[in-house]
C-alpha cells in the first residue's frame, strides 16, 4: 500500500501519521518528503501488514493536521530495481545506452528496472556518491565507469557490495577492478550485463561469474 499525505506543515505531523500507521499493525517500509511549500508538506509512505487499509486511510484523514490523502502506485511498482552509473562524461554515456537499451528489452515484457547516473571526477567526489547508493531505495547494481579509479572509492564499493548492491566496474587502472563483483571492458556491454545481472526475465547469474572479467 502507497499513498501520499498533504499535511500542514509543523512540528510533530510525522509523529502523528506514523503513530496512526503503528496503531493499525502496518509496517513502513518507505518514507519521504515529495514537497514542502507555504503552510503545507507533502509526505509519501510505502506501508505492509495494515490490518485494514481502508481503516488506515480513514484514521490518517481524520488527523487535524492532515489536508488530503491520495492512494499512489508505489515506486517499486513504477521504477522498480535501480541501476546506477557513476564516473566519467564518455563512459557513462556508453554504458547508460547499453543499460537503457537492455532495460528496454525487459520492461517491454514486465519487468521494471530503471537507470540513473551522475558524471563525476575526482575521487572524493566519486567515494561519496557510491556511499550516497546505499542510503537509496531499491538500488540493486553501481556500475563504475571511468579509466581510473582506486583509493577511497575502493573502499566504499567494498562498503556498498557489504550491503547487498552488486558492483560493476569497466576494466580501468586503479584497484576498483580488484574488489568489483564484476569487470567488463566495454562501456557498452557493462551496462547490457548490469541490467541482467538484476532482471527477473534475465538468465545472467552474478554467482557464476562474480569476480571475472570480460
């Protein structure tokens, strides 16, 4: 169950809204802020378990500080898994085409997987955006594309992989290589496996290949 909640904005509305949810014997799974203007905050939940859903939407609306609530579709649903690319202008550009493209064959059949990226340089810039990945939602795979990178990037990828994303990197200098689940050498094809790598209606098994490189 998603919906949003447009509220008043003050001190203590998120309290309210959450206590409503735990009364109801629902579980959050998900909660953001989608917009903040004038008096009023908009609020998003993803919630499972609720006892009565209907029961749910009429307590949350009965709340004083609450202006409307709307069933959504919940983003699990529209985007699905992620697959994010990080690194250089060139290379992520190629391997974002080859990650859409696959991507594309997928969702044409059900699937939903979606591709995000952000070019960056510079190792500290780099080592907080993979770090950045794991407080996501619904991340599922980091592709790192650039000619070199090592040092604290290294060390975030081995943070991330801790924490469950699967991490490909383009064959590169730098000790990134050494410690991604995968290595691949075209841009290209980097984001093609990353998206199989993650897809239901894919037969890519990151167990039988982790540590290789193509």
């Amino acid at each position: 169950m998603a919906f949003g909640v447009e509220t008043l904005d003050q001190p203590g509305v998120l309290a309210s809204v959450t206590r409503v949810i735990y009364e109801h014997g629902a579980n959050i799974t998900y909660v953001g802020m989608t917009e903040r203007g004038g008096d009023s905050v908009r609020l998003y939940f993803e919630v499972e378990s609720a006892a009565d859903e209907g029961a749910l939407e009429a307590a949350i609306t009965s709340l004083p500080q609450v202006v409307a609530l709307q069933r959504e579709p919940s983003f699990e649903k529209v985007f699905g898994k992620r697959v994010i690319v990080l690194g250089g202008g060139a290379q992520v550009s190629a391997v974002v085409m080859g990650a859409v493209n696959e991507a594309d064959r997928h969702n044409i059949r059900g699937e939903r997987i979606s591709v995000d990226t952000i070019p960056l340089i510079g190792e500290e810039h780099i080592a907080e955006a993979v770090r950045a990945t794991a407080r996501l939602p619904r991340v599922a795979c980091l592709v790192l594309a650039g000619s070199l990178m090592g040092g604290d990037i290294t060390e975030a990828v081995v943070e991330v992989r801790r924490k469950g994303i699967l991490v490909v990197s383009l064959k590169m200098a730098g000790s990134v290589a050494d410690v991604a689940d995968l290595v691949v050498g075209d841009p290209l094809q980097a984001g093609v496996m990353a998206v199989m790598l993650v897809a239901s209606t894919a037969k890519l098994d990151i167990e039988r290949i982790r540590g290789r490189s193509f």
